[in-house]
C-alpha cells in the first residue's frame, strides 16, 4: 500500500507543532521558569531549543522520511535489527505517555465545563479541594478521560491528510487566537505589566548547572522528541520538502508557544500576588483563582481550560499516531482496526494511572502511585535513552544518509561539521547527564 502524504507542507508544520505545543509549553514551561531565575533560563532554553534541539528535530523528521516508515520501520531500515530498537522505544514511550497523558487531557475537558458553571472562589483550599476531589473520586475522572481518548482516536483515525493535518490546521489558528486572547485579558490586571518584567529580564545569578540540564530536559519534552513522533511524521513527506526550514519552523513556533504560555500564565498570577512556581497539579488551583478576579471569570476560565485542552490533543494524537503506524506497519492492522486497538487498550493503562490518584491506593509501588512510575519511566528512562541512541545513530552511523536528505549538504563546510559534532558529541553528553541526574530522581 502507498504509503500517506500529507497535503501540504503547511499542514505538516502545523500537525507537528501541534504534537510540540502541549501541556508542556502552558503548563510545564511557565512554572519551570518562574522558579529558575525567569528571562535567564528564557534564554538559556531559547539557545538549547534552536541548537541541540532543533539539530534533533530535523534528525528525526530526517530519519523517518530517508526510511519511509514509521520508527520501528525507519530506524530499522536505515541501521538494521539493533536500531530498530531505538525506534521501538519511542513507540513504547509514546504508549506509555499518552495512557496518563489523556487522564490529565480529560482533566482540563472537565474544567472546561466546571468553570462555566461553578462559582468561582479565591480560596486555595477550596480551590484545591475541587481539584482533588476530581481527581480522587472513582469514575468521574475515567469519564473524561474516556472522552478524550475518544477525541484523539476520532484525530487519527481519519488518516494523515483528512484526519490529523484537517484538525491541526483548524485547531491550531484556535489555539494561537486564544492565547492572544488571554494574554491580552491578563495583562489588563492592574500590575501584570510588572509581572512581564519579572518574567522577561534575566536574572542570570539564579542559574545553575542544574537549570542547563532543566532546560534542556524542557526543550526535549516540548519538542516532542524520542517519541517517534517526528519520524513517523516526516515519513509522510514528500521528497521536496526542505527539512531544515520545516525544523526550523517548527522549533520557533514552539518556542513563541512557550513565551506565550509564560505570558499567559505568569503576569496575572503576579499582579495578584499568587505563587507562580505553584508546581505541576497546580494549574487547577492557580489559574482559576486567577480568573475569580476577573469579571467574566467563568467565560475566560472556560477559554483557559480549552485552549488547554486544544493543546492536550494535537499532542495526544501524534502520541496515537505513532502507536497506530506501528500496528499498520508491524501487526497488519488496517487503520481503524489499530486505532481501536491501541486507544482501547491504552485507555485501561490510563484507567490505573487515573486510579491510582486516590481512588485506590493499593495502585501504589514504593514512594509512586502508578500514574507516578508510568511518568517517570517514560520521561526519565525512556526519552533520554531514545535521544542518546538517537544522537549516536545519527551522528555515527547514518551520517551520510541524512546529507542526502539535506539536500546534498556539503561534508566540509563549517556548518556542517558544527551539526556534526553538536549531533554526534554534545548531544550524547548532555544527554547522558540528564538520564544519569534522572535515574537518581
Ligand atoms: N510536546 C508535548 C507536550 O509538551 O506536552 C507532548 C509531550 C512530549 C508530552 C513529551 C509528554 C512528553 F513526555
């Protein structure tokens, strides 16, 4: 069977920054920053994301697109057996993070109509009172987490063109008018200008090695990589496509994403004096008591909690899509079949993971609850390993095959071995660190 291609080269910018811009640009992103000295670990994350992070993005739609499969296939193909693997794990870290990925999806579904019809409250205990009891209670979650599964298997099962680059390039304006939005509304809170400040300027003396490697850790995450993610949608591309623009693209539209979360996030909390490294549950108790402050609250808390949602499923499903390629490649499934498959079966993970927040404790190993132990050998163990092996594939044993890919790049020019040695050497490293740091956290 032929295999996809997307319609334009638009729709797979979009799709893909639509996988890069999820809850880690909103919510990740805005806390992380607040707590490491603001515009300094800006830059910092701006300088790691348009290097090491761009450099590996445009390796990953790369490797997909000269191996013309999804990541099992494409890694496989291109290095043999022995490098499948590394293409295995993503489709395994994919797996792993949408099944928890989607509770926290179903989260935001479920705020988006409590906000419209609760009262709102300035109280932190009560706020996170509610949010608690949403996430405790025993089916209440499992339903919206059931609706958001359905959502991003409803994405992916209408194919590359007419499934998942139709909704990017429909979600994605949506996603970007409504932050402008936001923004806007937030900064009309008396003394959010001064929060901006405090965001923007650098404040260098709070920077540490740790806060590189955060970083770096960040721009991995929002960036969608190790996931096969990125091969899998690179392998819809036709030949024609310049990679190193669409990376490139990509890489600044997330980065703009991400000062976007932050401006959207972190001058409101500011001007009313609210903790702003408030921590991950947290954007369920502290941007809605932000919106008690506003007159029509419920309306923009509504909006929050969707656009929240947008960004939730673009990613979710390119996490689906790769799991499906997979099945479609691999187990001989037609589409529809491996999007049932994967989406059932990916939803009881996610049932646990969901469960185990209060509603039964047994689901608890050691000092983790099992959503706890999914996230953390996903985005400790297996991301960096899969960009480790990524970055040495690439930079080692593939080298030739991706110059072809860029357009015939020349060997020797300065550029190239710059690519060369960020690729094949300091990304290994810096890489290495982070797992070796995330192994002991
Ligand atoms: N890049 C998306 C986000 O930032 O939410 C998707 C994602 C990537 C989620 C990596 C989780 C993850 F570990």
């Amino acid at each position: 069977m032929e295999r996809a291609r997307w319609g334009s080269n638009l729709g797979f910018i979009l799709a893909a920054t639509g996988s890069a811009v999820g809850l880690g640009a909103i919510w990740k992103f805005p806390y992380v920053t607040a707590h490491q000295g603001s515009g300094a670990f800006l830059l910092l994350f701006a300088v790691l994301t348009l290097t090491i992070g761009l450099a590996l993005l445009r390796v990953e739609m790369s490797i997909g697109r000269a191996g013309n499969a999804g990541a099992f296939g494409a890694y496989r193909r291109l290095g043999g057996t022995a490098w499948g693997l590394v293409g295995l794990l993503g489709v395994l870290a994919s797996a792993t993070i949408l099944s928890y990925y989607s509770v926290v999806g179903g989260w935001t579904v479920a705020y988006i109509w409590k906000t419209l019809t609760a009262e709102l409250t300035r109280d932190p205990d009560t706020l996170q009172a509610g949010f608690a009891a949403l996430a405790q209670h025993p089916w209440e979650p499992l339903f919206y987490h059931a609706l958001f599964m359905l959502a991003t298997v409803g994405g992916v099962i209408g194919g590359v063109r007419g499934g998942i680059e139709a909704i990017a390039k429909v979600l994605m304006p949506c996603l970007f008018i409504l932050m402008c939005i936001l923004i806007v509304r937030g900064l009309m809170v008396p003394g959010a200008l001064a929060g901006v400040t405090a965001f923007l300027i650098p404040d260098f003396a709070g920077l540490t090695m740790q806060s590189v490697l955060d970083a770096l850790g960040l721009s991995f995450f929002t960036l969608s990589l190790a996931l096969g993610i990125m091969p899998t949608y690179g392998s819809y591309l036709p030949q024609s496509t310049n990679i190193g623009r669409a990376a490139l693209t990509v890489a600044l539209l997330t980065l703009l994403s991400c000062v976007l979360g932050g401006l959207l996030v972190l001058p409101p909390a500011y001007a009313l004096g609210i903790d702003q490294g408030a921590g991950p549950g947290l954007t369920f108790v502290t941007m809605p008591m932000v919106f008690s402050y506003m007159p029509w609250g419920n309306f923009f808390g509504a909006i929050f909690f969707a656009l929240l949602f947008i960004a939730a499923l673009t990613s979710s499903i390119s996490m689906l899509e790769v799991v499906v390629a997979f099945l479609m490649e691999h187990a001989g499934l037609s589409r529809r079949a491996a999007c049932v498959t994967a989406g059932v079966s990916l939803f009881f993970l996610g049932v646990l993971a969901s469960l185990s927040m209060g509603a039964m404790p047994a689901l608890q190993w050691g000092d983790r609850n099992a959503f706890e132990w999914l996230d953390y050998t996903a985005t400790n163990i297996m991301l960096p390993v899969g960009g480790l092996f990524t970055a040495l594939f690439a930079g080692w044993i593939i080298w030739r095959k991706l110059q072809d890919e860029w357009h015939g790049e020349q060997t020797r020019s300065l550029i190239t071995i710059w690519r060369r040695v960020l690729i094949g050497v300091l990304s290994p490293i810096a890489i290495g660190i982070i797992l070796w740091n995330g192994l002991r956290g």
